[in-house]
C-alpha cells in the first residue's frame, strides 16, 4: 500500500508541476514577444514575462475552481495558494539560466538560441518545482489545496 500512495504522490506532484510549467511558458513566451516587439530592454523582458508566467499560472488553477461556484475572492487563495511557491521556483530557475547564457536575451524570437534557452531552463527548473510541489502536497499543501476543485 505505501508504494501506491508514493506513486500517487509522484503523480500529483508531476500533474502539479506540469500546470506550473504550462503558465509559466505561456506567460514568458507572451512576455519575450510583447517585449520583443515593442523594443524593451533585458530588465522590463524579464519583468513583464514573469509578471504573465505568474498570471497564467494563477488562472490555469483559477479557471476549474471557479466552475465549482466559489466566489472569486476565494477561488483567489486557492490559486495563490496551490500555485505560488511552484511559479516562483520555476520562474526563478528557469531565468537564472536564460540568464546565464550568453547572448540569450538579446535573441530574437525567429533565433534558435532564444527557444533552445527558454525549453532547456524550464527543463531544468522542472526537477525543483517538482520536489517542492510533491514535499507540499504530501503536506497537504500548495497545490493539494487545489486538487479537490480540479474534476
């Protein structure tokens, strides 16, 4: 029986992290291009794609526990508390390595080097958000707050 509850620990936490990282880059690919076309700098790039990876990531958990008819106020907490720690984790580690590789923010969206760098920091920021997503849900945490209001 603990076997099975630990594969079904692993399992939510991946099912939780996945949900992160799909907010995550639909907010940072928003962002890259929002700030891309409109000629910003590397600071307000980062700023308003980890603004948008933040939001996305909020209202994918947002969406399915408001269509259980709690008030948005309360569907709110719920999001911010299942999705919190995992978006900054992942933000923080994935733009830590864009970061850290040359040339990757001045890359341009038709650039090999910007996609490459964005896929492999999630990649990487992958593995961190999950061990803390699976650390919280065993908790009864994060995004266990969430899990009931996801059917």
């Amino acid at each position: 029986m603990h076997g099975h509850a630990e594969q079904d620990l692993n399992r939510a936490a991946f099912s939780a992290t996945t949900h992160c990282l799909t907010g995550c880059a639909i907010g940072e690919i928003l962002g890259m291009v929002i700030s891309t076309a409109a000629g910003w700098g590397n600071l307000p790039s980062i700023v308003v794609s980890v603004v948008l990876a933040f939001f996305f990531g909020y209202l994918l958990t947002l969406w399915p526990v408001l269509r259980t008819g709690l008030s948005l106020r309360q569907a709110t907490g719920i999001a911010l508390a299942a999705d919190t720690v995992s978006i900054a984790i992942m933000e923080l580690v994935d733009n830590g390595f864009v970061l850290l590789v040359p040339g990757a923010l001045a890359a341009g969206l038709g650039d090999a080097k910007f996609w490459w760098s964005i896929i492999l920091g999630f990649a990487i920021a992958f593995g961190p958000a999950w061990a803390v997503n699976r650390w919280l849900i065993a908790r009864g945490k994060g995004h266990a707050v969430a899990h009931e209001y996801h059917h």
